[in-house]
C-alpha cells in the first residue's frame, strides 16, 4: 500500500476552461516546513505505482536534504478534472504529470513552465531526440516524457493456437490480419477481433503506414474525408461478415479492458497500447501475447514509441530549480530507476532503460521483450496533438457507431467527422 505522505482520495470537481485561467502563485510552492521547501507532486496511477513512487520520493528527499515533496494521486479521469480545477485556479502543482493531449493545452494557457530554462538541471542527453520532441509546443519544451510505450494487437494465445491460425508476426500486413480475423470467425464461430474502426488510435497507425498523419505540424486535419472512408470502408466490411465485434459489442468500450470484446471472452484479440494490456491477465484464462500492429501493404510500420506519460512544472512555481531537480531525478537517477521499474512504462533514458531490464518481471518484461525488436526501426512520433484531440476522440467514436448500426454509410459518417474536426480546431 502506498506510504502515509500520499492523499489518496480527491473530491471530484468540475473541470474549468482554461478560458479562466487566473493569475497567482502555486499555493504549494511557497509552503515550507521548517528550513525546508515544500513542493507539490501529482500524478494518476494504482496503489502499485504509489507505493514505489513514495518510495523514489523518499530517496529524493534523503539526498536533497532541504526538499519536502507532498505527493497525491487518483484514477486518470479524477485526477485530469482536478488538474483542470487547479490550473484554472492559478493553483497548479509544482511536479505534475502529464498526458499526450494536455501538453498543447496547458502550454498554450500559460500553465507550464519552459523547460528550456531549467536546462543546466535537467539532463535530456540520454533521451531519444523524436520522443523528446512530443513534449515540445511552438519550439520550447514543456514537458520531458516518462515512459514509453507502442500500440499492440493482445490476443489470447492458447485459444488463437487451438483455432489452427497462423500467429501473427512481424512485418504483418493489414490485409493479412484482416484475413486472420476472417479465419478465426470460421473456424470458431466467433469474432476473430474488436473492431478497430471506432479507434482513433488504430486509425493514425493505418495513416502511418501511407506516410500520412492524424495532424499537420499546424495542427490542421492531416488527411481527408476519402482517407477515413477508406478506413471505415475496410472495418465496416469485416463488421459484416462477422469478422470482427458487432456494434453492440463494440458500443460498450468504455476505455477499460473489462469491457472489451477480448476482455468478455467475445473475441480472441484486441487493439490496446501494450501498458494496458497487463489487465488482461486476470480475465484471459489462457494468458495473452502481444503481437506487432500490422504494417502497410509496402511494409511501412504505422506504430510508433509514445510517451506513456510526461513530466511538466507549473509556470508559477515559486521553486523551479527544486522542481527541475525532482523531475530530473524521476528521469535519471539509477537507484529511482530500479525501485519505478516500469510502473509508467519503459523508461525513456537509454542508460537506464538497459539498467532496468536485467530487473524487470512478469508483464513489464514481457513489454519490454515486445518494445525491443522495434529499436531503430520505427518512423518519429507525432508532435503532441492538439487540445481539441481529446473531444475528437469522442466524437470519432460517435460517428463510427453510425456506421456500425447502418445508420450511415463510411461515407457519410466520414464527412461529418471532418466537419466537425475542422470546426472544433477552430475553436
């Protein structure tokens, strides 16, 4: 369990446009017991990730003295409205983490400090220079990723091998995993996977592969109304003939794995980034592999190594040197390294990405062992995506469940995404 410095519970609140943002300081920032300076650290994760991140903290504060870190964590959802409430308020922890889609939208609201200043603390030498990109908002750094992690397709091994398919393998087509779902739906009666044409994610590794992209570098729509008919054209088609999950099934994504498809035991693969996918353990009897994104039809890979989460420091921190040095040493202390582990991914420093692996166990293993054949071998990530990615999803989602209940044709759903998408960029 985690240690008794960590606030484990959160009133829900409201989530504020950044519209509102205040003027002020940090109220944790400026808060000291004794001699020493107090800082604010948050973060959303488990009870397995609290209790190694107090003790990284407490070896933080055992070298640096004159540091008191207040630490407190929730689930994502309650843990991104009460970010928003505090960064509305002028009140934005000192340390906070941070997803993909918030970076552009606190950068550009003035919540996060420029890193770029605090560069003679922070040592990012050792970092990948594309993932060290995705923390950047017009040029500067405003946030350094934590972990990394790539999209996979989980599927259940022992009763993928007792259906007599072919296992998947790397360098795979998406017409040849199209027809490995068609194979396991005839010989098993049912579907072979979760219809991916509701996932915004799927759908950018598929525009990867054609040497497009979900944005432009102006966070502008980069592809068009034929692309996505194109893409719901082809996972409608195996909706149909019941190659993948049927609307019913597919409308009950929720964002957690119990509820897929895979998880229910409707299906024998998924779609998920591969940290994720540990939760199916305890719901495939059979155990799950993960098994590469199917590439293009030339062999171009769409997949790519994404922060799993980031780092960032408030704008108004009243200490951003102490704050740089905690971040700093989250990232690139060894001994932190070995007592993190891969609780939020593997990590993104090279060196102590290959410190950590000889340690790792169970699943963060089997993740690791996944990642590793891809080094070197995947195209840059994208830039952060913009604020409005986070509704877009939403609304993605939405408009393919039109299609999935023959409401409206790929066509039609397509044009009205992109209505819509270019509308909300606008905003």
């Amino acid at each position: 369990m985690p240690g008794n410095r960590t606030t484990r519970s959160w009133a829900l609140a409201l989530t504020l446009a950044l519209s509102a943002l205040g003027t002020g300081c940090s109220t944790g920032s400026d808060q000291a017991t004794g001699d020493k300076i107090m800082l604010r650290y948050t973060w959303w994760g488990n009870p397995d990730r609290a209790e190694r991140t107090d003790k990284a903290i407490d070896l933080f504060e055992k070298q640096h003295p004159d540091i008191e870190v207040q630490t407190s964590f929730a689930g994502y959802e309650p843990y991104k409205q009460k970010l928003a409430t505090q960064a509305a308020g002028g009140d934005a922890p000192d340390v906070m983490q941070l997803d993909y889609r918030m970076i552009d939208q606190y950068a550009s609201g003035g919540v996060l400090l420029d890193l770029d200043k605090q560069r003679s603390v922070l040592k990012t030498g050792e970092f990948d220079a594309g993932l060290l990109a995705t923390g950047k908002v017009d040029g500067k750094l405003y946030a350094i990723p934590q972990g990394r992690g790539s999209e996979t397709m989980v599927y259940d091994t022992k009763q993928w091998k007792a259906a007599g398919v072919e296992l998947p393998k790397a360098g795979w087509t998406w017409t040849q995993w199209a027809d490995a779902m068609r194979e396991l739906a005839e010989k098993t009666g049912k579907p072979g996977g979760t219809d991916p044409g509701q996932s915004e994610d799927a759908f950018e590794v598929w525009l990867r592969g054609q040497g497009k992209a979900l944005y432009t570098k102006d966070n502008q729509l980069g592809f068009t109304a034929d692309d996505l008919t194109r893409w719901w054209t082809f996972t409608d088609k195996l909706r149909r003939e019941g190659a993948v999950s049927s609307a019913e099934q597919t409308t009950q994504l929720d964002g957690s794995v119990e509820n897929t498809p895979l998880g229910r035991g409707t299906a024998f693969s998924e779609m998920n980034w591969d940290a994720p996918a540990s939760g199916y353990l305890v719901l495939v009897p059979g155990g799950v592999s993960l098994a590469p994104m199917p590439s293009n039809e030339d062999g171009t890979p769409g997949q790519y190594f994404k922060p799993s989460m980031f780092m960032g420091i408030a704008a108004d921190t009243g200490h951003p040197k102490e704050s740089a040095q905690l971040v700093d040493f989250m990232l690139n202390d060894s001994e932190a390294a070995k007592i993190l582990g891969a609780s939020r991914g593997i990590p993104v420093n090279e060196s102590i990405r290959d410190e950590v692996a000889a340690d790792l166990k169970d699943f963060d293993k089997t993740i690791y062992e996944y990642q590793a054949p891809f080094e070197g071998k995947l195209n840059a990530p994208p830039q952060a995506p913009p604020s409005g990615d986070s509704a877009l999803q939403t609304t993605f989602q939405r408009d393919y469940d039109q299609v999935s209940y023959e409401r409206l044709s790929p066509r039609e759903a397509a044009e009205n995404y992109i209505t819509e998408a270019k509308a909300e960029l606008r905003s």
